[in-house]
C-alpha cells in the first residue's frame, strides 16, 4: 500500500514532477513519487555528462598547451643557436677593431692613400664593413628578442598545461563521484518502479496522440524536429544517444547531428549555446530548458509543444511545455 503523498506549488529552483502528457492524464500516487524521484535522477545524470564535457574541454586544452609547449621549446632553442651565431659575429668585428690598434674611419684612410681613387675604394670598403657590422647587430638584438619571447611563450605554455592537468585532475575525481551519486539513485529508481501498475506502466510508454505537424522556420531545424518526431516511441536510457535509445540531451544533440550541426551533449553545456530567444519568440526546432540550473532539454514544436525524452521509464514524446521553464536558445 503506498501512502498518498501531497504535492504543493514548488519553486523555481526544484526539479519538480514533470508536466502531464498530451493529451492530460490522471497519475497515481505512485507515478508521481516515480517520476519526482525520476527528476533528481535526471539532474544528476545532466551533471555527471556535463562534467563529462568539462573533462574534454580540459583535455583539448592540455592537449594544445602541451603542443604550445612543445613548439615554444623548439623555438627557444632555434632562438638561442641564432643568438649565439650573430653573438659571434658581432665579437668577430670587436675583435677585429680592437686588435687593429686603433677604429678605422674615412679620415684614416684618406691620410693612408696615395690618391684620391685609393680613398673612394677604401671608404667603400670600410662602409661594407660598416654595413655588416651594423647588419650583424640588428640580428643579434633580434635573435635576443625572439629567444626572450620563446621563453616567455614557453614558460605560459607550461602553466597552461599545468592548471589544465590539474583541472583535469579534479574532474576526474568529480566524474567518478557523480557517477557514484547517478547509480545511487537509479537504484532507487528502480526500486521505486517495482510499485508501478499496468496503467502506470501503460501511461508511461504514452507517446503524445498524433504526430503533429510542425513547419520549422529553416531545412535545418525542420530535419532536426523531423528526426527527433521519428523517434518517439524510443527508451529514455541514462546516458544514451542513439540511435535507438536517448536521454534528453542525447535525443536534442542527436537530431542535430542529423541536420549536420554539432551542439554539446549535456543540457546545461547545451543551453549556452547558440542565440538564446525569449519565450514569446519561440519557433520549431528552439531548444527548450527546464529547471535551475538546467537539467532537462526539449526540441520545441510549437503551439506550446515539445517533443522529448522525459526520464527513465518514459520514452520520447510529445508533450506541453514542462513546468519550471529556464530558457530557450535557437541553433538553426
């Protein structure tokens, strides 16, 4: 015997039960309590994929700092034999004025020759010479500055990789604990599911009445509502992204993937992306979010529908607008 659980107004920042079906149908004490526990369970299954999408996101960048790393190495050291080559180019002309006994110049040649075309041809010679010192001397200030900005490209490319390895670090751990959390509650879930009746059963497999007829506003994100209405039908599975079975935000990033555009996997990473679109601005193929911080995403159908894949047990359908609406983003 379940005992009849009261349910008053929820604030905005619960993940409260998931809005009846269309069409509207009554739901037992203990379909509430399944789909209420359902919730929590999704919340954490959106927060074990978005740490999921943080761990890539570090990765790719510890990936590329350690590239950086390596061609800032690289560089450093092309750098210095370059400083070292015109280093000793430059003490080749010290060397040669000093040992000299004295700096040859226009007048010291003039006084040294025997005619005039004896100055001109050695005042040419010494302005050659004059050149390659002066030559050598812009190489070897900029060999010194290049060398410097290899150092100080690879010394950032370091602490990149360094605070990347770290983050990277700590989500794993983070991952490992979420996921710990998710199985947690699944099994409460299922648990919970032993309670059901046939009708629960039979409510829960509801997909939405008749496919609707959407006209989306691009071919993009008509083929990505297309898709997504092809599948209703199809088991909610934790972490699932089909092609036979979906979670919520597999089910969206799915669809997409069939109209060639790439969004993220979870639906919090997912409701940052793209344009967000006020309410009243909503068209077919708008992304739709629900709870704070987001944990459950829609494909918006219009007439205040979307089609979905609402938790474990369920499957996709067609369903009003779920309480606790976030926000809205446009991706096609």
């Amino acid at each position: 015997m379940i005992a009849a659980v009261s349910f008053v107004q929820v604030p905005a920042t619960a993940n409260p039960v998931p809005a009846p079906q269309n069409p509207p149908i009554s739901q037992s004490d203990a379909l509430k309590q399944y789909r209420e526990l359902a919730a929590k369970a999704e919340k954490l299954n959106e927060d074990y994929l978005k740490a999921k999408d943080d761990l890539a996101a570090r990765q790719a960048e510890l990936d590329k700092a350690s590239g950086d790393l390596t061609a800032a190495e690289q560089a450093k050291s092309a750098a210095a034999a370059d400083e070292e080559t015109y280093r000793t180019e430059v003490d080749k002309f010290a060397g040669a004025s000093f040992t000299s006994g004295s700096q040859m110049n226009k007048l010291s040649a003039l006084l040294s020759g025997d005619s005039t075309r004896d100055f001109l041809d050695r005042s040419a010679a010494l302005d050659v010479l004059a050149a390659d010192r002066n030559a050598a001397l812009k190489n070897l200030s900029a060999a010194v500055r290049q060398a410097g900005a290899a150092e100080r490209e690879a010394a950032e490319a370091q602490a990149r990789a360094k605070t990347a390895k770290e983050e990277a670090e700590k989500l794993t751990a983070d991952i490992k604990t979420r996921k710990e959390a998710l199985d947690k509650k699944v099994e409460e879930l299922k648990e919970q599911a032993g309670l059901l009746s046939s009708s629960d059963r039979a409510a829960q497999q509801d997909t939405g009445g008749a496919v609707p007829d959407v006209q989306a506003p691009g071919t993009a994100a008509q083929t990505a509502v297309n898709a997504a209405l092809g599948k209703r039908g199809s088991a909610y599975v934790w972490g699932a992204e089909g092609p036979s079975t979906f979670d919520c935000s597999g089910l969206t990033s799915w669809a997409y993937q069939q109209a060639g555009i790439s969004i993220p996997r979870s639906s919090r990473a997912q409701s940052a992306f793209g344009t967000p679109v006020s309410k009243s601005q909503l068209q077919p193929g708008d992304l739709v979010f629900f709870y704070s911080p987001v944990s459950h995403v829609g494909i918006y159908l219009g007439n205040g529908k979307m089609v979905h894949a609402p938790t474990s047990g369920d499957v996709v359908k067609v369903s009003p607008l779920q309480n606790n609406y976030n926000s809205a983003r446009r991706v096609a």
